[in-house]
C-alpha cells in the first residue's frame, strides 16, 4: 500500500513545485514551453506549447499548462506523460488542489516498480490517503491483477473496496475469481489479509471452483469460507 501513496505523493511534488516565483523543493526546478507568462495581481502564470517540467530525475510533459501561487492550484493538459527513474504516469490531464490533491483523467497509467494502476480517472488526496479509481480500473501488484468499475483506498486503514464486474486473477498461484463488490482489509504490519467478495462471488483455484453469495478468503493460507447462504464446491481430480 505504501507504493501507491508514493505514486500520488511524487506527482503532486511534481505539479505543486510548478511555481514561477517560489518553491520549497531543494532541486533545482526548470519549466520550458512556447509562451510563458505570469499575472502578479492574480498569481496566475501560465505555459502554453510543448510545456516540459524537469526536476532532478523526473520529466513532466503536456501541451499546455498553469499554475496559480495564491490557490495553490495546477493544471496540466494535452497528453500529459511523467517519466523518473523509479515511476511513470500517463494521462490526458492532469489538475491538482492545495497541495494535498491531485485528478487525472483520460486513459490514466501510474506505475512505479512492478505496481500499476490504471482507470479513466484517478483521484487522490495526500491528507487522507484515499484514493479513487473510476471507470475501467484496474491494479496489478506482486502478480495479482484486480478490476471493476471503480476502486477505493483507504491507505492509513489498508482498505480497499472494488465495485462492478469486479474480477481478480494470479497465474503464479492459479487462482482467479468475480464478483460484484470485493473488498479487501489488512492489520498494518501483520500478514492477515482477508479478501471478502460479495453477490455472485466466484472463485477458482487449481481447477477447483467455489461459487457462493459471499466468499471470505484469508491470503495468509489461502483458506476460503462461503457466506449469505447455499454454496457450490466443485473439486476437479487430480490428473
């Protein structure tokens, strides 16, 4: 969980720094575009053409862009690509909020090491490490590739709810399963993750197939237990 917080924190230290008058980061920060001008009365300084960000390792890209130093608000639009030496993010554009805030829409892709997160919009605020995937959501972490409709998070509690044609997979251990609504919660620092999908929960390992109105799955031995009423257990023999 801790990687995804990195990936909003890095992002919005990216946009926030965008300032043309100040900032508070220790690197050296330089903003390039066609046309750049800057309002004082309304503390508005906007980049319009081929805008390009750099700070120490990473590169941020758009086609036009602004900053304004009095609301603390940024804005980056026209396939807008980051590019650092640990992580990457890809959208159409990209609008941040009081330092603490950050929306990117259309075709979003954050990754960072073997961790992904891609959606049509991403949603994320730094204060209360929640965060919002909407529309074609989809994480991939440590092999287990999770989808719907949209996807909450709730970092500091490690919680994690999916909505909608929610599906989940892990080929490296032959596991796989649906349902309508998934939700995952985990003690921090302790190894007791329970998967819990609900309405229509369908899950396959091994060739065996569970279907039930709920499933509760603890990932810490792999063990499932069937809720909410009469269950199927299907058992594939050994070949």
């Amino acid at each position: 969980m801790n990687k995804k917080k990195q990936i909003g924190m890095a992002i919005l230290a990216m946009l926030m720094t965008a300032s043309v008058t100040a900032w508070a980061a220790n690197e050296p920060l330089t903003i390039s575009a066609d046309t750049l001008s800057y309002d004082g009365n309304t503390g508005r300084a906007d980049a319009k053409g081929n805008v390009v960000i750099t700070q120490a390792d990473k590169t941020m890209t758009g086609a036009d862009g602004w900053y304004n130093t009095k609301t603390q608000e940024a804005n980056l639009d026209g396939g807008v690509s980051m590019i650092g030496s640990d992580m990457a993010m890809s959208a159409q554009s990209v609008h941040s909020y009081n330092n603490n805030k950050f929306t990117a829409n259309g075709g979003v892709h954050l990754q960072r090491s073997d961790r992904q997160i891609f959606g049509d919009k991403v949603e994320y605020n730094t204060d209360t490490e929640y965060g919002l995937v909407s529309g074609n959501a989809r994480l991939i972490a440590e092999g287990t590739t999770l989808t719907g409709n949209q996807v909450e998070g709730w970092l500091k509690e490690i919680r994690a709810v999916a909505q909608g044609d929610v599906t989940f997979s892990n080929p490296e251990r032959n596991v796989s399963g649906s349902a309508e609504r998934a939700t995952y919660t985990q003690t921090p620092n302790q190894n007791d993750g329970v998967v819990l999908l609900s309405g229509s929960a369908h899950a396959v390992q091994n060739g065996n197939v569970l279907n039930a109105p709920e499933l509760k799955i603890r990932l810490a031995d792999d063990s499932a237990e069937t809720l909410g009423g009469r269950s199927t257990l299907i058992i594939v023999p050994n070949q």
